[in-house]
C-alpha cells in the first residue's frame, strides 16, 4: 500500500481531528495542512521504490523537557537493507511529495498505527520545514549549493572555513554564558 492510496480513500475531517489528536500545538496550522492534503490528493504519485515509508514510536528522552511520553519517527528505508550501510534509515523531509506518495508503506507501519495516523504523521513530517513544497526545494538546493562550494575549497581554505565539533560546543557554551 502506498500513502497515495490512504490519502485517497480518507477524507480531510477525520484527517483533521486525527492531526489535533497527534500534534496539538498545530491547531492554528490547521489551514496550511488542509492545502497540503488537497493539493497531494490531486498530485500523481512519481514510482519510487528505492524506500519505503517507516513509522517508529520511541520513548522520550526523560532530559528533554515534554509532556508526551513517545515520538513516532517518520523516515524512509531502504527495501533491500544494505549490509554494509551504517543505518538503514533515511531522512525524507526534503523528498518531493510525487515521491511520499509514490512510496509503499513498511509492513510495520501498516501493522502498528491507522490510516489516519499514517497520514497526519506524514503530514507533519511533510511539512516540516515548510507547507510549501517549492519552498523548501529551494532550500535544499541552497544547502547542496554550499556542500559543492565546500568541496571545491582546498584543504587551506576549508581549515580556514571550518571549526571542529569541540570548538562549536566550546563556543556555544561561551555564548550560553554571556547571555
């Protein structure tokens, strides 16, 4: 089953009140995903099957400050895991939405959650930094565009550029400090 196929078949209400359930800080985004869901309803799906859609519920880091007990992970997975990969799943937010519904939904997704959480989850990761799909092309373009400029640096110009990962924290904490 592909998350086309349930996008179809279920109509905005019940999406609605499933996404409130889920995420009720996005009362007032509410709007916004109704566009979204509309316009994906109309969008053909592209055929990509390179990953499939996963849901993962996990507990909560009980040092992070929430009310809510578990977080359910959207990601994408290879269908043929790669043994030798370090992880076998794969940030999708930045994925054209022809691709979302183009792709088929992990077996344990369809088992463990409804159709209307599948959706208002992928909803939300979807739209996770922007309800405009253009948008947030145009900000993964910018983010290659400087990954290609960092590769043609020398490795003077990117010790120049660059600090390592302790230096950041340290000036982090610096910044924390003085605040």
């Amino acid at each position: 089953m592909k998350l086309y196929d349930l996008i179809k078949s279920n109509n905005w209400f019940s999406i609605e009140l499933t996404l409130l359930k889920l995420y009720p800080d996005q009362d007032k985004m509410l709007d916004e995903y109704r566009n979204v869901y509309e316009k994906l309803k109309i969008t053909d799906p592209a055929d990509y099957d390179e990953l499939e859609i996963i849901l993962t519920e996990y507990d909560c880091d009980p040092n992070f400050e929430s009310e809510k007990e578990t977080y359910v992970d959207v990601s994408g997975q290879k269908k043929i895991p790669d043994p030798t990969a370090i992880t076998n799943s794969y940030a999708i937010e930045f994925l054209e939405w022809d691709k979302w519904l183009g792709m088929d939904l992990a077996v344990e997704t369809i088992k463990n959650f409804s159709d209307l959480e599948i959706i208002a989850h992928s909803l939300y990761e979807m739209t996770y930094i922007d309800y405009d799909e253009e948008t947030f092309q145009e900000q993964l373009k910018s983010l290659n565009d400087t990954v290609e400029e960092y590769k043609k640096l020398t490795q003077e110009e990117k010790k120049q550029k660059t600090i390592s990962l302790d230096e950041l924290k340290r000036r982090l904490d610096e910044k924390k400090g003085s605040s």
